[in-house]
C-alpha cells in the first residue's frame, strides 16, 4: 500500500448499528481468501481501556457485491495474524 497519498480510511458498521471508522494498514491473499488489516482511526478522545489493536476482517461476495466479514474461527484468525506478521516484518527488513 502506497502511503504517497496518506492513510486509507473506511467507516464499518457492526451488528448493533454503531458505525465507527478503520484505517486501512494492509490487505493479503491466504488459502484462496483476501483479508484486510485495519487499526481503529483516531478518534482524539482518550480511551485508553477500549482494545485498540489490529482489526482483521475477510472480503466476503454476498450478492455479487464485497463486503467485509468477522473470521469463523479464532485459528483463522490467529493464522492470518500470523501472515500479517510475517508480511509487516518483510517489509521493515526491505
């Protein structure tokens, strides 16, 4: 992801309607599925007991449109975490 033109941001919405905004960090292809990493966007109030840490969801086809989905299973999760790792750490080491 080129950082050329600054951060990419998107506003998500979950199951109970609260909508909140996500910077874009990366996006990767593992066993045939995309994922995209996000962190929560600053939103300048201290809230420190809030977890801010990376945000991982799939792209899912529901109706021929791309949406954005929670994994199924935390060993999904813990494996793409893992693939987020590994890319983050490449990339410093270029």
């Amino acid at each position: 992801m080129s950082e050329e033109f600054g951060p990419d941001f998107i506003t998500v919405t979950d199951e109970d309607g609260s909508e909140f905004e996500l910077e874009h960090v990366d996006t990767i292809e593992y066993k045939g599925q995309v994922y995209m990493a996000f962190f929560p966007a600053d939103t300048g109030e201290d809230e420190e007991d809030e977890d801010t840490g990376l945000i991982i969801l799939k792209v899912v086809d529901v109706d021929g449109e791309e949406q954005l989905s929670t994994l199924d299973t935390e060993q999904e999760l813990e494996e793409v975490y893992d693939q987020f790792m590994e890319a983050l750490f490449q990339d410093e080491e270029e």
